[in-house]
C-alpha cells in the first residue's frame, strides 16, 4: 500500500486559549483552528468519544471510515508552548516498523510507518497534561478518528512486551506500567493511523504508526554467484530479510540461507566473516546491536544447516558503512545488508 501524500490541509493542534474565560467563550477553547490553505474554516470539533471495545477483541469495522482531509505524516502538531523530545526535536520517524496498541482487552501489533517522540513543555511555560490530551482529543475527533481506549494494561499484559518495544521504543510505549495509554484510530479508506498517547506528570509520550504492507527488498544469490563474487571480489552482499526490528530470519530469506549452505559444503575450505549493516533509521547504539545480532542469526543459521563454526565468523557494524544514499528508501534499503567476506 502506497502512503499518499496530497496537498490536503495539515491538522494542527492549537494550545488552549485563555483559561481564564468562562461561559460561552470556554465552548472555543478546544476549536480547531483554520488549516493553511483550507476552503472554509474548520468547525470546532466534540473529543473523540470513549468506545469498548467488542466481545472477543477489537475489530477495525467497528471503527467509521475517515474522509477528512488530512496533511503530511505524522498529522499532528503540538499546542504552542510544548515541543516534540527534551530539547525541541523532531521526534523520530521509521519508515517501516511495529508497535503492539493496546485496545483495551489485547495488544493489536500494528506494522507500517512509524513515528515516536516524548512531549515536552518548553521554557516559561507549564507542563499540563489535561492541555495537551484536549488538544490530541479534538484534532483526532476533527480528522474523523475515535479514542478506542483509555485504560491501564494488566501487569501480565506488559510482562509480554519484547524488549525491542520496552526499550527500543520506549518513547513510543511511555509509562504504560502505572499510566492508562490512550489509544486511537482514524480509519482511512485505504489505510489505518494509530495513535498512543500516554501522559505523565512532566512530560508525554506518543507514538503514531500509518499502517502499510512490508514489500521484501532481499534477492536470492544462487551459490555459484555467491562463489563468482566472493573469489572475484573478496566478498557477496547479501539482502536477508528479519522480522521488523529484530534479528529473526523471515522465512522468504531461507533460500537464500540455503544457497550459503551449498557454497561452503562445495568449497569446503572456504571461511567468511558474516558481516551485518543496518541504515541510519534508529539511534547509532541500537543499529549497532541490531547488525550484531542479525549477522549472528546468520551464523546460527549456517551452524544449524552443518557448517563447522570454526569455519564462520560474524560481527555487527551498524550504519557505519552505507553503500547508498539514506535519504532515499531505495539507498535505506540496500544500506540493509549482509556481506560475506572471504576470510
């Protein structure tokens, strides 16, 4: 599924004005306020409304489809006086991964573009996470989304949580351990935008994930091309496919396994050093412990299949050594590598 991107309005979530105000003037506080380059004026908009979730889980047709028009990903913008991170960042965006919603009676695992920040308020102004949940409620509510939870996930929930969600994601996740997570949909015709907002007592956190399909970027490399590159060369490049974020082989890639297989049981003098590289997508500590544990799974793989370990090496180097351009998803996706050096 292809993210669109038209020249549609940009929702922007204005900061509460005037607190002070009363009567009538308090119904205006949570307006939305006129997107650039609209027609006509965006009507103030109700909070998303609170909804359970169905017997037996939660189920996407329950949610009405949105229409409205809507900007460039992530969609929302901050009241004034708060920033995405600790320091007026951007947050950050991943191209391609998950994050497990909670729904309200189970972890939804939803895969597609993904965007995780905390919310900071700047100098001079003060943190208030009623502001910024009224703010969140109508531009949601504005761009035809609905608030499909608002609870605490059981401690037995959270025990599940793998440790890419619980510390590689933890800005998406926040305090999920002591603070409900609010939890919303807006249902496109085409695709889904979740949204975890979960607040706390001095900051925030949020995370947004645009669902879209995972489209393979790995090649199969028979052995005798394997061998060609590797006696020409010095070493192949190879695209093993992982599980998003993760150092599982999905099964697509075991041909390629296969074919690693064959090139060293026909050469059986042959060593190579399994080398792992990520893109620059993440922070520089978790591609560098990424490409490690993907290029052993490498290994792992070739040991279990009855190549002498002694005959294989691995190490990660994380982004360390793009090939192509990161600005680019093509350039991310052959910046994701593994590379067979002759040893």
């Amino acid at each position: 599924m292809v993210v669109r991107k038209s020249g549609a309005v940009i929702l922007t979530v204005l900061a509460l004005a005037g607190c002070h105000k009363a009567g009538k003037d308090a119904q205006t506080e949570n307006a939305v306020a006129p997107a650039e380059n609209a027609a006509t004026p965006a009507a103030p908009a109700a909070p998303a409304p609170q909804v359970t979730p169905p017997a037996g889980g939660f189920a996407i047709d329950k949610i009405p489809v949105s229409t409205a028009p809507l900007g460039a990903f992530p969609y929302i913008g901050l009241p004034d006086g708060y920033a995405w991170g600790e320091h007026g960042g951007e947050g950050e965006t991943r191209d391609f991964d998950h994050f497990p919603f909670w729904t309200g009676s189970a972890l939804h695992d939803v895969e597609g573009k993904l965007f995780m920040s905390t919310i900071t308020s700047k100098t001079g102004k003060t943190y208030s996470a009623f502001e910024l949940q009224k703010n969140l409620d109508t531009v949601i509510a504005a761009a035809g989304g609905v608030k499909i939870t608002n609870s605490k996930i059981p401690r037995a929930i959270t025990e599940t949580l793998s440790e890419d969600v619980t510390v590689g994601k933890n800005s998406c996740l926040g305090d999920v351990y002591n603070v409900p997570a609010q939890v919303s949909v807006i249902r496109r015709p085409d695709r889904e935008i979740w949204i975890n907002y979960v607040p706390d007592s001095y900051s925030a956190s949020m995370c947004i994930v645009e669902t879209k399909p995972f489209v393979a970027t790995a090649k199969l490399l028979p052995a005798d091309a394997l061998k060609q590159a590797i006696y020409r060369s010095g070493k192949a490049v190879v695209h093993v496919n992982f599980a998003t974020d993760a150092t599982k082989i999905l099964p697509d890639s075991q041909s390629q396994i296969g074919a690693i297989v064959t090139l060293l049981k026909q050469n059986p003098t042959l060593k190579l050093a399994i080398n792992g590289y990520t893109d620059e997508t993440g922070s520089s500590s978790h591609n560098q412990t990424l490409s490690e544990g993907r290029a052993a799974s490498v290994k792992q793989a070739l040991v279990a299949a009855g190549i002498g370990s002694d005959r294989l090496t691995s190490k990660g180097f994380g982004a360390s050594a793009p090939v192509a351009d990161n600005s680019s998803e093509a350039g991310k996706a052959q910046n994701r590598r593994v590379e067979l050096v002759k040893i």
